[in-house]
C-alpha cells in the first residue's frame, strides 16, 4: 500500500518518493508509531516497578541468606508478617500493647460505633457489592487502627512505626494544608510584592530534605542554635528535644511542612488567581463580604485541585523517610521511624524478608488510605457538585 | 455619613477591591512572619559555612562581619583538600540528574502523547496471562533456583503461545484511561518496596554503583509524575494543528517533535524542572544503588555525619550551600512554569 | 478530480450520525454541503479526508478508492474553521510547511510560498507569527497553506465562519474567485445558507445524517424537493400552513385556496415564499390574516400577519404602514405556491 501512496502523491513533485531506504524506514516507524510511542515506558514500568514489586512480594514471604556470592531462598509463607504483626515485632510496627484503658475503650468502641452507622447508612441506600466490599475494607482498617490507638497510646504505651507514619501523613499534611491555603489566599490578595512572596514561598521545595534534616537539626539545637537565648530564657536551656518522643515527632513535622508547605501553596496560588475575576465581582458588587465571598464562590472552585493536590502530598507523606533518618535516626528508640525507615533498618540488618514484609505493609495502608480519599472524598464531592 | 468607629475605618474597605488598613498590616504581618520562618534556616546554613568551629561551639552568633568574623575554612577544606571527592559527587549529580530527566521526560511525554492522541485497548485477558507468566518465571527463579535467563525466556514462550490459543475466548478491553491509571499509580510505591529487588537485579548484572543503574532507576520513579502532567498539556493543544499536519503528509513522530513539543514549552519546562529537582535531592534510592564510584551529593552530605567528631556542621553547611545554589536559581527563573504546569495536572486529576 | 461517496455511513458507537450518504463531486466542482449543526457534515468532510475511520461504504478520489488511505496518501489539503496555523511557526513556514515535509529543497519552497502567497496577499507577512495577524489574514495564511500543495481536493470545514460579518462577505467573494482561477475540486462545509448560494455550484443539504436534496443553488431554492429543504433554504424562511387538500382546493382555516393542480389530501402542507406574498385589502385576497407586527428593513417592509394557520411573513413596500391587529388580505399567484405531503414532506406536484 505504501508504494503506490506515495507515488501517488501528485502536485508534490517529490524527487523519487519511490522506495529509497528512508522513506521505507519512516514509512514503517509511521506504521509502527502506536507501539512505539507507549512500549518504552510499559517496558520500564514493567522492568523497573513491576518486577520489583513482585520480586518484593516473594521476598516478603520468604527468609533469605546471603551465602557467598549468592542467595538461598525459603519459603516461609506469613512469617514475616505475623511477626511484624503478632510476633516479637509487634512493638516495632504496631506498638507496645497494655490492656485497654478506659479512655481506650471509648475511642475503639466510638470509632467501632462511627463506622458501623457508616457502613449501615450506605447498605440501605445505595448499596453495590463492589462498593460495599470497599468500605468494608476502609472501615476495617479505621477500626484496626482505632484499637492500635487505643491499646497503645491512650493505655498509656508507645505506638510503633505505623501509628508514627499515620502521624505524620494526617497531622503533617493537615497543618500543611492549612497553612499553605491560608498563605495562597494572603498572596492571592491584590497586594504588593506578591511576586516576591511567591518566589520565597516556594524555595524550600528545591532544597534536598538531606539538608532540611540537618538545617532543622541546627535549628533545634537548644544550646548552640540560634534559638538557644530563647531557650534558655524560658528555662529550657537543658531540654534536649531528640530525647523526647513527642517534641521530636511534632520537630520532624515541623521540618517536613517547611519542605512541602510551598507545594500546597504553589498549586493553590494557581488555583485560586484561575477562579473567574467576574464571579467575585459580581459578588462584591451584591455586597457579599470577604469571607461570604470565600466560602460560596472561591472554595468550591479549588476544591478539585485541593483534593487532587493533597492526594499527592498524602502519598509522597507516607514515604517519608529523609527526614527522620537525618534529623533523629528513628530515635529517641523508635518514636520517630516511619515505616519506610523501619523497612531500610531491616535492610540494613540484613533481614531481607522482614524489610519487605514492612514494605508491603506500607503500600498496603498507602493504597487504602489514598483510595479511600479519593472514593470517598474526591468522587464524592464531584457528585455534589454535579 | 454616619461617624464610622475605629473598628470599621481599619477594617471596612473604602471601596470594593481596595484592601483596608487593618486588614492590610495583618496581611503583611503574616507574610512576612512566613518569609521569616522560610528564610531564616537557609540564612543560618549559609552563614555557618562561613563560621569556625570556635563560632559554631561557643553559642549562637548570628551576624557576619559583627558577630564573628567570617572564615572560609570550611570552604577550602571541600574544594581543595577535598576536592576530588566533591567534584566526583557534584558531576555524578550533575551527570545522574540530566540524563534521568531527559529520559524520564522524553519516555514519559511519549508515552502521554500516545494516551491523549491514539486509542489502545488491550486485551484485559493478555495482560492476565502475562501477569501469570511472569509471576511463574518468578517463583520459578526466586524458589526453584532456575536460571533467570531460561525462566524469562519460557514465560515470553507461554505467554505468546496461550495468547494465540486463548485470545478468542474473552473479549474485556481496557481503554486509554485504564493505562494512564496503571502509569500514575505507580508513584504510589514508596522507593522501599521496589529497592532490595532492583538492588539485586542491577547487582546480577554487575551494573551495581553506576551511573546507568541510577539514571535508569530515577527515570522510571518520576514516570508517573511526567506522564501525568504532560497528558493534560497535549490534551488541551487543539487536534486539529494535528490533523493539519497529517494530512500535510507529517508522520506521527514528525508531528510529535516538530508540532506538539514546541507548543508545549511551557509544560515541559515545568515537569522537567521538577524531575531534575527530585532527582537532583533524591537520597534513599542513590544510598542503596551507589556505594562509592556513582555516589551523589545527598550522599555526600549525609557522609558529613560520619566522622568520630560528631558533626562537623560548618563543613556540612558548605555542601548543603553547595547543593542548593544551582536548584534555587533555577527554580526562581522558572517558577512560573512550575505553577502553570503543576495547575494544569491538578486541575483534571 | 472528482470525489465520489458511495453509500457511507459512519457511526460514533450506538450513534449513526451519516445514513448511506451517496454523494458525487464533479472535476473542478465547488460543492456546499450544508446543514444545521450537529447534521453530520465535519463527520462527512473529515471522512473524505481520512481524519475519521469509515464505518461502511466507500470513497474514492479521481477514481481511486481510498477508503482505508492514511490521510497522506489521498492528496487533500484541509482548511479548518479555527485555521490551525502552527502557532510557533512564521507564516512563510506555515505556508512551506507540507512542502518541507516533502522535501522540496530549500529555494524551491521559498518560491513556492512567495508565489502563493503573491496570490492571497500576503508577501508582506511572511516573517510574522499568526498571533500578529488580524482574523482576515489568517484565514487566507490557512488558504495558502492549502494551495501551496496543489492538492486534488480542497476541502473547507467553515472556514469563514470566525470572521465578522463585513469580512465574511469580502472573503467570500475572494474565495470563490480564487477557486474559480485554480480550479481545484472543493468540498465546503458550512451552515450559513448565504454563503452556499452564492459560492457553490450545488449545494447538498444535509440534515440528521441523510442528504436531503443534491442541486444547483437556483433550483434548490426554486424547486425544494422535500419540506425540510423549503424550510431551510431562504431567508425569511418559507412560510408553511397546515391544511387539507381536496380537488385541488386547499382549506386553510375558512379560506378556499385553488392551487390549480387536482391533487387530494386529507393532510397538506402549503408553502408560500415571503416575496410571492402581496398585502391587499382585508376581504381581497385568498387568505385572510391580522396584522401582527410590520418591521422596516431597508428596500423593503417585513410584514407579520397570523392567519388561521400560524404567522406569516410578507414582503411589502417599504412605505407599507398599517395599525396593529388591522385586517388584512394576503393575496399571491397560484403558480408560485408550492405544496407538501403533510406527513412525509414530500413534494406534491
Ligand atoms: N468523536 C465523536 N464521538 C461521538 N459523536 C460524535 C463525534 N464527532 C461527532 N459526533 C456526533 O456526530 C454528529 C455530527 O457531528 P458533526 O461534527 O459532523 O456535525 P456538524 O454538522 O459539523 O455540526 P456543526 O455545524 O456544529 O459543526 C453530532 O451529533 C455529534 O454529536
Ligand atoms: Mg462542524
């Protein structure tokens, strides 16, 4: 068919369309563009995510030793789970459990009751089994997790790298959302030097989270750093925050929204200087106040990219892992180990199969809680905006 | 005109769109509190590079030139004592971040072009068949200590043959959104679910601490970021520049580098700026796949902690200083796009 | 060269939007295919340019069948209704674009592109960008880039209609000039009526997919073949009443109406130009009607008067004055009136 195409080609007085090595060449890339043009990433995808994800899953259900220049591989079936789990673990990943206090009790039982109602409410209305079976599995995790809470920190124990991850992922992103639409909003104001802000505003993102980590390990520093004075005045001139789980944990949070503060806040920014300038005039010129103005017109205008832009943060949020290595190396004992940092001490251990385990676990919990945002949360408010 | 009170006149507007006084300084103030907090930790890293162990042990000092007097002690410890091995860690950077973002983004806007402009729909029951393939020459690896050569080999085999044998019975398809999915969600996979096995593969085939293993790792973790900014630019480019240059007699490669990438500068500054930066800063994946031939510079300032003296924080600051200076000017030059770019991708989801 | 449908059908999924068009365009033929929007015309241009897959039947151009051709290969250039102008590109080089694809050497394209562009008026404009050109101006860059190929078939998706109206008018004049010099097959799509009347040699109406009437712009509007097209064509549109016909006499309300043929049917439709209308005395006349509303045009007065059977609108003099709700006859030749099939709408004769 190409042959006499091309020859065919009259008016063109192409010289001698007929047949050279080159037009036959880009005849069949053009032939061939489709597969082409998606093979390369499918390839590399494949290789270099897929492979590894499965070769992963293995590792998880097997112990491997290093013999020589190679490995020996056994099965081991849930091991490296149920010990991560059930086993000598458990304090690591889910916490040092006591009996249940009161306190405890009331909050598993209330989150238990929460979900329960949830659930109930969405078998009588709508109710699929596809969905159904989802929200079974959001609503399991909320309750394993609520009883995790209760039978660790609210009896009075520490929690294990799963609740420190969750910490940071919901506390860290919650404040980093906030503060990044609040400053959105200030620079989105008809102000001067706006440009300015919204270029400083914005340098942390570049900066490695290596040197955030130990920018922020200077600043922290209650004898040497430049807060110190400040310390001292106050009468914490001797508290040593890496000691303390909690003033680590919230210092890590803190370090983690300089880094990822500005990412909201550029996007945002976009955002809401892309919301039409006519509704909001329109709106002033009904006498709305500002806030009126924010509420019922801005608003509901950001909140699509709000909720996609805090997808993506929550699911780079649940790798953290720079930032606690750097600034506390897990410490003081575990308090501040994210999950992935838990898998990357076991690595460094040695103990393939537990790293994996934790590794799944991770993606495990990342994929119910960005699905479920994203079921519940994104989809749901799109029906709610028509 | 009633006497307005102090309350309204600070904080009522004068007229619509004009910012009243109180609302004014509250807005300022808390622009620049912010500008502040951003600021000051980068000050203080720059300007401890310029300080003496003395400086830095005996207390805070905070003003060049007032409080202590700068050194550049710690700046010729690095680029002359220790040059060779900064300049080692800056190039492989240097060399690891250009060609991981050059790849990324020119496999990852193919790939998006491809989604946005041509209509595939594989076949759900292949991509079952091959998964199970895949999976048996795995197992069959990991388990059974086959040789990886054979077993790849042998899946490729199975799978062709209950492609041809099977492919009648089921018709399910998956669409160009099921792909797109199936790309983006890869960045869901944190870097240690995937690392030991890469580490092993890379290490199988001798390729362990070099910059090709690097590269092609990095490039493939922000695929999915590419793929997802870029499809919406190619998107919202108007079809018919490219039907134009079809029936022009364009091939669909002419008109992809010739039509469709310069139209979409402004995207491809964006997602390339932010590549770069990821791969510029990114440690975790360098830790495991370099050990001291490709090492980069995250490394290298996390090697700053190593020594038996604790911290040498000023030695430390220069790196960081070092490390940052490229990036932050290339941001402040580009970060318009950055805004423009990011919006577009999170607009549509 | 001529281009030839036969019996094509497209469908979009469960959505046939062309029914077994039949379509024949004669060697050097202007042809105008008309619609109302969302009629299925784009869908048939852009089948003949091969921009859209072809659900059933077949194309053929000179002779050729191209059916499956990849829009290169059929030789067709494309003018688009946005114009699609690269928007990176000078206008020269999107002028010598199709040229440099087919690799002329450099002066040949230069020539080429002077000499087209010689044609449209457009020498002064080579260097800039098509953001720097006024509407006009771009539409006649799209026009060059068309010409500069000397495809078989020119083919024009509403090419004029982004222009305002004074431009369209002078643009049209230029366009059919300039068609009739190169003599090149076209195919143009468009819904304004004016433009189909005076720039094509036929005209083929097309409505919900199905050609409704292939013919000379004269003929299409003297002898409408079906209602649909009666309706359509003409400005005012024509004026119709629903009646019974009965020997010849049609009953229309109270009023008899002889229309001289011995045609019979229980339901008809009667169909009256606005310009074979005359306002005379109310009692005079074959029908009777109230004034509704009068409104002066220029040449001439537009009369709206209701009669049993719905509003009709009568070209009058232009001192025509008269009071609202006045009564008033409307009188006409019977040769000129036409009739239909009230539940076909086919033509009676
Ligand atoms: N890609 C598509 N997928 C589904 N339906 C389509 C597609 N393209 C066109 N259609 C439908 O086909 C019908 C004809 O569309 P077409 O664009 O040919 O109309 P048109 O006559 O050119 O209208 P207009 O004057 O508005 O341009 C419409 O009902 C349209 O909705
Ligand atoms: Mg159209």
């Amino acid at each position: 068919m190409s042959d006499n195409a091309t020859s065919a080609r009259a008016g063109i007085s192409s010289p001698e369309a007929s047949l050279t090595l080159r037009v036959r060449f880009s005849e069949w890339i053009d032939r061939h563009s489709r597969q082409l043009f998606i093979t390369p990433a499918v390839v590399m995808i494949l290789i270099f995510s897929i492979f590894p994800l499965v070769a992963s899953l293995i590792i998880a259900f097997s112990r491997i030793r290093l013999r020589g220049g190679g490995y020996s591989v056994r099965f081991v079936g849930f091991d490296n789970f149920s010990k991560q789990i059930f086993g000598s673990e458990q304090f690591h990943f889910l916490g040092t459990f006591a009996p249940i206090s009161a306190l405890g009790w009331v909050f598993g039982l209330g989150v238990l009751g929460l979900v329960l109602f949830w659930l109930f409410k969405y078998a009588t209305a709508k109710f699929t089994v596809l969905g159904f079976l989802g929200r079974v599995i959001t609503a399991s995790m909320a309750v394993g997790l609520a009883f995790m809470f209760a039978a660790t920190l609210l009896s009075g124990k520490p929690f294990g790298t799963l609740g420190t991850t969750l910490f940071y992922v919901f506390v860290g992103c919650g404040i980093q959302f906030l503060i990044g639409l609040g400053l959105a909003f200030l620079c989105s104001q008809p102000i001067r030097g706006r440009n300015f802000f919204r270029v400083v505003f914005f340098i942390p993102m570049m900066i490695t989270p290596i040197g955030v980590g130990y920018a922020f390990r200077m600043m922290a520093d209650t004898t040497k750093g430049p807060f110190s004075p400040l310390w001292k005045w106050v009468g914490w001139g001797d508290f040593t925050w890496a000691t303390d789980p909690w003033a680590a944990r919230i210092f890590i949070v803190v370090a983690d929204s300089w880094q990822w503060i500005p990412f909201i806040f550029i996007v945002l920014l976009a955002a809401l200087e892309n919301v039409p300038r006519d509704f909001v005039e329109a709106a002033q010129v009904d006498g709305a106040s500002s806030r009126e103005i924010f509420f019922d017109i801005t608003w509901p205008q950001i909140v699509p990219v709000a909720a996609t832009v805090m997808l993506i943060r929550v699911i780079e949020a649940f790798k953290i892992v720079d930032l606690p290595n750097i600034m506390t190396s897990g410490g003081p004992g575990i308090a501040t180990e994210s999950m992935s940092l838990h898998s990357l001490f076991a690595w460094r251990s040695l103990d393939l199969g537990q790293s994996s385990a934790v590794a799944y676990l991770l993606l495990f919990v990342t994929v119910v809680t960005c699905v479920s945002f994203f079921n519940l949360i994104v989809v749901g408010r799109m029906r709610a905006n028509g | 005109m009633a006497e307005r009170t102090l309350m309204e006149r600070l904080f009522e507007p004068a007229q619509i769109g004009h910012m009243p006084v109180g609302t004014k300084i509250v807005v300022y103030s808390l622009l620049l509190f912010w500008t502040a907090f951003v600021l000051f930790p980068i000050y203080w890293v720059f300007i401890t590079s310029f300080k003496s162990a003395v400086d830095v042990n005996s207390g805070p000092v905070y003003l060049p030139f007032i409080d202590f007097k700068p050194s550049l002690h710690a700046w010729k410890e690095l680029f002359v004592f220790d040059w060779e091995d900064t300049l080692k860690a800056y190039t492989n950077s240097i060399i690891i971040s250009l060609f991981a973002t050059a790849l990324s983004v020119l496999i990852g806007s193919m790939a998006a072009y491809a989604l946005a402009r041509i209509e595939y729909a594989p076949k759900f029951g292949s991509i079952l068949i091959f998964v199970l393939s895949m999976i048996a020459a795995f197992v069959g690896v990991g388990v059974y200590g086959v040789d990886w050569r054979l077993a790849c080999a042998v899946a490729v085999a199975v799978f062709f043959f209950l492609i041809k044998a099977l492919g009648r019975f089921y018709a399910a398809r998956l669409g160009n959104g099921d792909i797109l999915f199936w790309m983006i969600s890869q960045r869901i996979l944190a870097p240690v679910v995937v690392v030991v096995p890469i580490y092993m593969m890379f290490q199988s085939v001798g390729l362990l601490d070099t910059h090709l293993a690097i590269i092609l790792t990095y490039a493939v973790v922000n695929l999915p970021i590419v793929i997802w900014l870029m499809y919406d630019f190619f998107k919202s480019i108007p079809i018919e520049l490219e039907e134009s240059a079809q029936l022009d007699g364009a091939t669909r490669l002419l008109t992809f580098f010739d039509i469709v990438l310069p139209l979409s500068k402004a995207g491809l500054a964006a997602t390339t700026l932010l590549v770069m930066i990821l791969a510029w800063n990114e440690y975790l994946l360098a830790l495991f796949l370099s050990t001291s031939k490709a090492q980069t510079m995250p490394i290298l300032v996390a090697a700053m902690n190593a020594g038996e003296r604790g911290i040498l924080w000023w030695n430390m600051s220069v790196v960081i200083v070092v490390m940052i200076i490229p990036v932050v000017v290339m941001a402040i030059i580009l970060q318009r796009f950055i805004a423009k770019g990011m919006l577009l991708g999170a607009v549509k989801g | 060269m001529t281009v030839v449908l036969n019996q094509i059908t497209k469908s979009f999924g469960a959505a046939k939007v062309l029914h077994e068009l039949d379509l024949e365009v004669h060697e050097g033929e202007f042809l105008v295919l008309l619609g109302a929007s969302g009629s299925g015309k784009s869908t048939a241009l852009r089948m003949i340019a091969g921009l859209e897959s072809v659900t059933g039947g077949s194309i053929s151009i000179d002779g050729r069948d191209v059916t499956n051709e990849l829009p290169k290969n059929r030789n067709v250039a494309m003018v688009f209704q946005s114009y699609a102008l690269y928007p990176h590109k000078t206008v020269g080089e999107n002028i010598g674009y199709p040229l440099k694809i087919a690799r002329l050497g450099k002066s040949e394209i230069e020539d080429q592109v002077r000499d087209v562009a010689d044609q449209v008026q457009l020498t002064d404009y080579l260097d800039r960008y098509p953001r720097q050109l006024s509407g006009g101006q771009r539409q006649r860059v799209a026009l060059a880039r068309a010409m500069v190929r000397r495809p078989a078939v020119f083919l024009m998706d509403e090419p004029l209609s982004n222009l305002d109206a004074k431009l369209r008018g002078h643009m049209r004049a230029e366009l059919k000039h300039m068609q009739q010099q190169l003599g090149i097959t076209t195919i143009y799509v468009t819904h304004d009526q004016v433009e189909a009347m005076t720039l094509a040699h036929r005209v083929a109406l097309l409505e919900m997919g199905k050609l409704q009437q292939l013919a000379s712009p004269k003929s299409i509007y003297d002898d409408p073949e079906t209602l649909f097209v009666a309706q359509f064509i003409g400005s005012p549109p024509m004026n119709v009443a629903k009646g019974s016909l009965d020997g010849g006499v049609f009953a229309l309300g109270d009023d008899r109406i002889g229309t001289g043929k011995s045609l019979s049917s229980p339901d008809a439709v009667l169909g009256l130009r606005a310009e074979d209308c005359r306002v005379v005395e109310a009692g005079a006349g074959k029908i009777r009607a109230k004034l509704y509303a009068n409104e002066l045009i220029g040449d001439h007065t537009l009369v709206t008067a209701e009669t049993a059977s719905g509003m009709f609108s009568i070209k009058a003099e232009k001192e025509f004055d008269a009071p609202m709700n006045a009564a008033i006859g409307i009188d006409f030749d019977p040769e000129k009136l036409y009739l239909f099939d009230g539940s076909s709408g086919a033509r009676m004769r």
